[in-house]
C-alpha cells in the first residue's frame, strides 16, 4: 500500500497546474483502497480486512460509501432496493457467519428459535452437479452413492442456517433445497420456480454447452420468476487444468452478470465456494424481501390435549 501510494501521488502531484496544491494523507489512503479493492485481485473478506486495517494505521474513518459500493459490485449483482442499505451492511451480510454457516446437527429446540425460512431451486443440465452441491452443502461430503431415485421426481433436503444481519447479530433460518430430476426438472419453471426465493443455476465448466445452456436457464427463469427472486449462477468443476476452462469460467461471468444473476464457483469434492454461494444468495433474498417469516405450527405440545373434533378441525386447517 505505501508503494502505490507513493506512485499515485507522485502521479498526482506532477498533474496538478497549482504546485502547492497536495493531497490530504486521507485522499491518499482512500484513492490506493479504491484501485486495490477495485482491481479485484484480492477476495471480498481479505479487502475488507484491508480496508479496516488501513483505517485503524491511519487513525481516520474511511467509512466511504464509494469505497465499499465499489468492492460490492465487484464481487456481488448489485440490485435495486426499495430501501437504501449501505453498501458496507451489505457487504457484512454476504459474509460467511463467525460462527458458521449451517447449523450442524440441531437439537429439536433449535425450531423455536428460527426466524425465517424460505425455497431454494437447484437446476441445471444433467451431470452439471446439482446433487453433488447440495449434498455438499447438508452433509459437508460427497454422496456415496446415486443411483436412488429421488421422492415424487423431486428431491428435497432441508437445512437450519445462520445469516449476518449486517448490524453486528446473527438471525437463524430454515432453508428448503428443490432437486427437480426427469419429468419434474422440465416442469421445474412452474411451481417450483414461483415459490422459490432463490434459484440456482448449476453448469459444469468442462461442458462444451455450459455457456449456451446458462443463458438459456436464465433466460426462461427471469420469464416466469416472481419480482424480488434472487438468481444465482454456479460453475463447477473448474478446478481442472487448462486455459479453456478459464476462458469459459470469463464467458459465464459475464453472462451471470448480464442476466442480473450472482455469479460463484464451486467444488462439490473439496465445498470450496458452496456456503459462500448460498450465503450470498440468502442474503440478497433478505435485501429483496424474500424471505418469509417462520410459521409457528398449528399443532403443538398441547395436541394431546384437545378434544378429537378440535383435532380434526385443526388438520383441515392445516391442509
């Protein structure tokens, strides 16, 4: 940092018509932050160290919403919200919990203390990788085995997690993950896609079609989606060697950024990326209002002590 900074106002200095005029140790700071964070060479919570770490040395407060507004939108799809959030609560918010991401193994009181909860739909072409990533994402391993066909068409796995809030707290949530496979994956566009807060698109890298079966996905999904529904775009399988799987990695990214879409690279073998791509999906789900307040139950400890008619009015209700 003080290496760039001496060359930006070396640079600066001999530009400016007025001799005496200098810039401030603060403009300094913020000017060499903004091409550092700007450059995208460092990942997201790395420049966000950073940037703190530069702000404490120097003594000041470079709470600059450009600065932070110009990390965000290097890394994330910047959409348009109802309510103006700083881009640096934002930020926070895309960041993996202190305490992690999914809620391992929860004890059954743990349903007492979710505040939201919400659909997530994973589809893709065959073989991109779909279940690999979910299974990633709930168990932290690969499955075993893939062979067993999924319930009615559709596979669905649940899972407690944690998001930040972006004011310093933690708030806990259910997520519902949609496999659609077969028949169900081409009607996967109907109801499934109109109940999901988050959609996800899995295509594998080394497909010679990966750019051309993303752009149709997203395509077809931004036709029938719901206003305020977060799409995400997942590569996978792009740790092999080579510099064509590079150059289809840059091609995706632009087609994630022109749909609108999150853009994230995942493994299923190692979970490199898996939590950070849900994370930040979830979050900008919560930006969007996507995310819907946890129901309590109908039925609860005090069933069993409730006459039959009451039970059995209760069980029309709920269905």
């Amino acid at each position: 940092l003080k290496g760039r900074s001496t060359i930006i106002m070396d640079s600066r200095t001999e530009s400016m018509a007025d001799p005496h005029e200098k810039m401030q140790p603060t403009e300094i700071l913020l000017l060499v932050l903004q091409r550092v964070i700007g450059s995208g060479c460092l990942p997201t919570s790395s420049a966000i160290r950073v940037a703190r770490w530069a702000c404490s040395s120097a003594r000041t407060c470079l709470d600059v919403e450009e600065l932070w507004r110009e990390l965000f939108t290097q890394h994330f799809c910047d959409r348009r919200l109802m309510l103006q959030i700083p881009s640096q609560h934002r930020l926070i918010a895309r960041m993996l919990p202190s305490r992690g991401f999914l809620i391992s193994n929860p004890a059954a009181s743990v349903d007492t203390t979710l505040e939201w909860e919400a659909s997530v739909l994973v589809v893709g072409p065959p073989m991109a990788g779909k279940t690999w990533l979910v299974h990633r994402l709930c168990h932290g391993s690969v499955p075993k085995r893939l062979d067993s066909a999924p319930f009615l068409g559709c596979d669905m796995r649940a899972a407690a997690v944690r998001l930040n809030t972006g004011h310093g707290t933690e708030m806990c949530g259910r997520v519902r993950i949609w496999e659609p496979s077969g028949l169900s994956r081409r009607q996967a566009h109907g109801g499934y896609l109109r109940s999901s807060a988050v959609v996800i698109v899995v295509v594998n890298v080394r497909d010679e079609l990966a750019t051309a079966q993303a752009q149709e996905s997203l395509q077809l999904i931004k036709a029938d989606m719901k206003p305020g529904t977060v799409i995400a775009l997942c590569a996978t399988q792009f740790d092999g060697p080579g510099k064509k799987q590079q150059s289809v990695i840059t091609v995706l990214h632009g087609v994630a950024r022109a749909a609108g879409a999150e853009f994230a690279l995942c493994s299923a073998v190692d979970g490199h990326g898996v939590e950070q791509l849900f994370c930040s999906s979830l979050a900008a789900a919560q930006e969007t209002r996507r995310l819907s307040t946890k129901q309590r139950p109908i039925l609860s400890h005090t069933a069993g002590m409730i006459s039959n008619n009451d039970l059995l009015k209760a069980l029309l209700h709920r269905r």
